[in-house]
C-alpha cells in the first residue's frame, strides 16, 4: 500500500519541527476563538438608543472635553463601548 506524497512530506515536516508546528496550530486556534468573539458580539444600536433614553443617559468625555470616554445612566452604572459612542 502506497501512501500519498503530501501525507509523507507532512510526517516529515512534523518530525523535523514539531514545536513550530504547535505554535502554528496555537496561533490558528486563538485567531478562529478571536473571531468567533468578534462574531457573537450582539450589536443593536436601536436598543441602545432606547435604553440611553429610557435611563437617561449622559455621555462622559475627557479631561479636555474632546474624548467621549463612557455614558453615566440613571440606573447607577457606567456603560463602556466604543459602539455606543457615535
């Protein structure tokens, strides 16, 4: 039975560096976790708009008054997103 070119030339590859290979599979896992974060990051400017108005909502900005840095709400609680900030 004859194994295939491109299995042997990866068994080979593997052999000759494995810990290059687990930083590449390292790096590849914590890229697709990364991206399935970005991914499930639930963004509905029309509810934020809603509940800004509903709690009253005023916009923190910095030191020089240019940054926009967070929202103060009535609700007690200081809401951070760079989303929200437009």
């Amino acid at each position: 039975m004859a194994s295939h070119p491109n299995v042997t030339k990866t068994i080979t590859l593997i052999r000759q560096n494995p810990f290059g290979i687990l930083i590449t599979l390292g790096l590849a896992l914590a890229l697709i976790k990364l991206f399935s974060l970005y991914a499930s990051v639930d963004v509905d400017d029309g509810r934020w708009q809603q509940f800004k108005a509903e709690h009253e909502c005023v916009i923190q900005t910095g030191e020089q008054g240019s940054q926009r840095l967070s929202w103060k709400c009535n609700d007690g609680k200081i809401y951070y997103s760079w989303r929200q900030q437009r």
